[in-house]
C-alpha cells in the first residue's frame, strides 16, 4: 500500500530507533530527563524563541497556548478553516471557555485589515479578543505557505493592540522549504509557536511549543493538568531530536513528489486540482467523475493507495518520507485507474 492519507503516518527511521534504544533519561515531571532539556533548547533555538515545551501532540501545543494565552470569556480570532477551528474537536470551547471568531483567508492568509476591524474595543458588551491564530503552512487551503508579510502585518496590529499571537506551525519547516527562507522568519512575528515532530519531520510522537519563558512557565502547569506531565520521555524526545536536526533538509524532496503528483493528476480526465499545490499537500476534485470522494478514495484503495476525504468531493494526498519518487508514478497509474472505473 502507498499511504497518501497524511504526512503523520511515517514510521521512524532505524537512526531513530537507534537513538530511543541510547537515549538517556529522567524524570521529565521533575525535569531531569536530559533529552528532553536539549530537544527543548534545540527547538527554542531554532525557532528564535526563550524557551520551548516538548509536548505530546499538536493539537496538545495548541491547546495549551489558548489555555496560557486566554481566560474562559474571551474571543479567538482564527481563519476560518484553520486546524484549532475545523479540526480539534471543539477543544477551544470545551477547555478553555473562549469562543472564535473566524476570519476569511486567500491561500489561508487572513487579510490584516479584517483582523483590525475584528479585534474588540473596550465595550461592556464584547468579549475580549484573547488570541489570533495564524497557521503555516495552512492544511485545508492545500499546504499553501502564508508570506511572512502577512504574518509582520498581522503581528505588527496584533502588537499595537495587546492581542498576542499564536502560530500553528505544524508544518513550519514545509513553509520554511518553499519560500527559501529560515523558519524565524515566521516565527519572529509571533508571540508562540506550535510545531510537529510527527509529520514531515518524521518522529513518532510530538510536538513543540515555544514562547517566552513565561508563557512556558505557565504551559508547563496546562500540560500537567491535560495529563501531558511525561516521566522518562527522552526515548521519545530523542527521535525528536534527529527530526529537528537532521530531515527538516529533505523536504524538498516530498514537494517535489507532490509537484509531480499533482501536475499527472491535472491530466487524467475527471480530476482537477482543487488548490495549487505549494508545498507537500494535494487536494484533488473528483466531481467531474459524478461521484463522491469517499467512493472514489475507496475505489483507489482497491489499486493500492490510501488517500483521504477533504470534503464531499474533495480529496486529499500527502507527500512525505515514506513515499518514494517510485511509489509516486504507481500512485499516479492508480489514481487514473480508479478515475475511469
Ligand atoms: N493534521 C492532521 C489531521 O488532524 C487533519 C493531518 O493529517 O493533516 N495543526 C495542523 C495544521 C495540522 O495539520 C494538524 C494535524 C495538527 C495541528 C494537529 O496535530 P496532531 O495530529 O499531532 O494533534
């Protein structure tokens, strides 16, 4: 089987599991597991950051920075298909009390001007806006990279106006690899940053958040009280660790499959591209096959390829590690088999 269905699905490599096998550990509670101390100093480095979290998952770093961030009450601005709305299972609402106001994006970048005109004055009636969430690259809009422009512009009324501003990177580094640029230069516009370990990058479990020592200070107790507190999580940390440092290089690789994937697909009759590809990430229209994406994904994985739904007649495909240039032109023969049946 070629699993198309997410850049999640990748298994460590053996210098990963060589690494869990040596890792030195501790009590990560008490903070004594070395591992974790250098992922997390590496990650805060990185991305330009005081301090940085290691924490179980990317929907856990983003919840906790709306947690730290927010008091129940307040208002979120967010894009309106982003991960924190479309895809945490209602978390916002549900844990941290606040409500979210979503705003329209081009390519999933939000227009500076709508998050001036959407942040609140000081009004009896209003919520507080607590938080905005920028995300980068952007899932639903097809992996498309919001510009660092946007994200300045963004930050830069955001600051003027006290709001601080989140980022969910979790495929920053995808971003950083298409525009050719370093990921501080997202991450400088921003006050916290989420990223995934368990995506591009290839580990097994986890994600990062990073922020100022005090926002991490006041994370840490969040991720305590979600349950998040790990004990000698250096044997998961150190696969981290490699993912960090060492395939943040090869993305290229994954948006160079999808280029070639998505521009055979715009050729096979019946499927279009729903959105542009930029980096790793394909969304194709079955519509024009009369039918719906959930008969056409389980059509495909009758010839061997695992996709997944990204709406009724949407479909999505994602290029990672685990996909070789090989397995893309099988992938391609199967997507246009299944396309005729
Ligand atoms: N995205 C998953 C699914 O949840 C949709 C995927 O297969 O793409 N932010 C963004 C932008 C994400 O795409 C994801 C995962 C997360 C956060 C959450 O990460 P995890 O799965 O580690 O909780």
């Amino acid at each position: 089987m070629i699993d198309l269905r997410s850049d999640t699905v990748t298994k460590p490599t053996e210098e990963m599991r060589k690494a869990m096998y040596n890792a030195e550990v501790g009590d990560d509670v008490y903070k004594e597991d070395p591992t974790v101390r250098e992922l997390e100093e590496t990650a805060a480095e990185i991305l330009g950051k005081e301090a940085a979290l290691f924490v179980t998952s990317g929907t856990q770093g983003n919840q906790i920075a709306v947690l730290t961030h927010c008091r129940p009450g307040q208002e979120i601005l967010l894009e309106e298909e982003s991960h924190i709305f479309y895809y945490e299972s209602g978390a916002v609402a549900a844990l941290a009390g606040v409500q979210t106001r979503t705003v329209p994006g081009s390519r999933g970048a939000m227009d500076p001007k709508d998050i001036f005109q959407a942040i609140r004055t000081e009004d009896i009636h209003y919520p507080e806006t607590g938080l905005i969430c920028i995300e980068n690259t952007h899932n639903r809009a097809g992996g498309a990279v919001v510009p660092a422009a946007n994200m300045e512009a963004i930050y830069s009324i955001a600051s003027a106006n006290k709001v601080p501003v989140h980022l969910d990177g979790a495929r920053l580094f995808n971003a950083a690899a298409a525009a050719g640029i370093d990921v501080k230069e997202f991450s400088k516009s921003t006050d916290t940053v989420q990223i995934c370990l368990s995506k591009g990058l290839g580990a097994p479990v986890g994600s990062i958040i990073a922020g100022s020592e005090k926002f991490i200070h006041t994370a840490r107790k969040w991720r305590k009280r979600l349950g998040g507190g790990m004990r000698q999580a250096g044997v998961i940390a150190a696969p981290g660790l490699i993912a960090l440092t060492k395939m943040k290089d090869r993305l290229g690789e994954d948006q160079w499959n999808a280029k070639v994937l998505a521009e055979a697909i715009e050729e096979i009759p019946g499927l279009k591209l729903a959105r542009q590809p930029e980096t790793n990430i394909i969304v194709a229209d079955v519509e024009g096959l009369n039918i719906t994406s959930s008969q056409f994904v389980d059509q495909l994985k009758t010839e061997g390829v695992i996709s997944g739904t990204f709406g009724p007649t949407f479909v999505r495909f994602v290029t990672h590690f685990d996909v070789s240039e090989d397995d893309i032109q099988k992938a391609i023969e199967a997507i246009a088999k299944a396309a005729k049946q």
